[in-house]
C-alpha cells in the first residue's frame, strides 16, 4: 500500500494530551512579526514590557528582546539561560499585578491544545494585548468560535507568505513544513479589522547568532530583563 502524502494528511501534528508541544519558534518568524505586525499595526512601543511564557529554548524571547522588555517563563526547564521562571502560566502565573508591574502584552508559541486557555488567561493579565502563534486550523472549531470568536474576534490575523518550519524538540534552518501558522492577535481598545499577511522576509530577518538555537543547548544570548526592572 502505498503512503498517503496529501497536504490533509502532513497537516497533521498530533500530541499525546500531556505533551509539551515542544516545537521552537524559528528566530526570523518572530522578527518578521515585530517587524510587520506588533509594531506597525497593533502599535507596541519598546518601552512596552512583553510576558513570554512558553520560552522553551529563547527562539521567541532573544528575538522579541531585540526590541523590547521581556519577561521569560515556561512549564518546564529547557536549559536555556535566559528563562527566568520556571512556572505553568495557566495555573501558578498570578493574575493580581499591582499597576506598575503588569506586562503589556503576553506574546506566545502555546500548546495547540492549550491556545484558547493561554488566549484567555493573557487578556486577564496582558494590559494591551495578547498575540498567539498557532496552526492555521485554529480559526476553525466549534468550541473556539464559542470562548472565543464569538464575542471577542481577534483584532488581527496574521499570515506568512512564506512557511514556518517547526520542528519537534530542536529549531531546525533546513527544516520545511507542509503545516501553515498565522498570528492572532486581540489588542484592547482596537476594533477587528481586517487580516494582514507578513511578506516574504526570512532572508532579511535571519540572523547568523540564531544558529546558537540549531548547535547549542544554552545560547550564549544577552538575558532579558527582568520584569520589575522594567520601566511601565
């Protein structure tokens, strides 16, 4: 019998419930949204201060780091320098921020199966907005049109152009990928509008340090500073 390679099929990224979802973010796709999404469209300054709580190995954080504060957490030690908490979000991450401290905005790669709790849980915490990378299939469903979509669209969608290649358990720059990802984002006090597509872009956005990500365990990166460091 021979192998059924149709797009439906390599599509597909199933994970056992208590997976990780263990996936890096690819440096340039991060910059690539900063670039030509968080900044220009959803208007995020660089005095903002940033919560990222799915840091795995720094692949999201070191490039959201270039432009601005960032607060660095995750479930689970992944050895990298750069994490700064090692806590659940959804669980042990406080929600009762005096006004000085709150982060403006949470920017994460959540768990496919956890996205709409890390959605929920951001825009209780987050004082500007909330921005999640996720499949493309998650504009679809039943129960996220219901908790989410319903009474409170996204602000944006984003799409790439290009393919972001993810790969399990390592950042891979050879890697290809049949799979689609699109920012949504909610920021407070904007409207829905429209969607915004990042143009082709890896080659200007990569970096010869992101190579750290692919030969080392713990990237020799500048750490990001903490949260109470950071000026509101």
């Amino acid at each position: 019998m021979s192998q059924n390679t149709s797009t439906a099929v390599m599509q597909r990224r199933n994970e056992p419930h208590d997976s990780l979802d263990d996936y890096p973010t690819p440096p340039w796709a991060t910059r690539a949204f900063v670039e030509h999404v968080l900044v220009p469209e959803l208007g995020a300054l660089e005095t903002d201060v940033i919560l990222e709580p799915c840091c795995n190995r720094g692949c999201m954080a070191v490039p959201l780091a270039e432009r601005f504060v960032v607060r660095t957490s995750d479930i689970h030690d992944y050895g990298w320098a750069g994490q700064q908490q090692v806590r659940d979000f959804l669980i042990d991450f406080p929600e009762d921020f005096d006004r000085e401290t709150v982060p403006h905005w949470v920017v994460a790669n959540p768990p496919f199966r956890l996205a709409v709790d890390f959605i929920e849980k951001g825009l209780r915490v987050a004082r500007r907005g909330v921005a999640v990378l996720v499949r493309s299939a998650f504009g679809e469903g039943i129960e996220r049109f219901e908790r989410l979509y319903r009474g409170n669209p996204p602000t944006i969608i984003a799409f790439y152009v290009e393919r972001v290649p993810m790969v399990r358990g390592r950042y891979d720059p050879d890697a290809s990928s049949a799979t689609a990802y699109v920012w949504m984002c909610w920021a407070r006090d904007q409207p829905p509008r429209a969607p915004v597509w990042i143009p082709p872009c890896r080659k200007l956005m990569e970096r010869s340090s992101d190579m750290d990500f692919a030969v080392r365990a713990e990237p020799e990166v500048v750490e990001c500073p903490l949260l109470d460091e950071a000026q509101p």
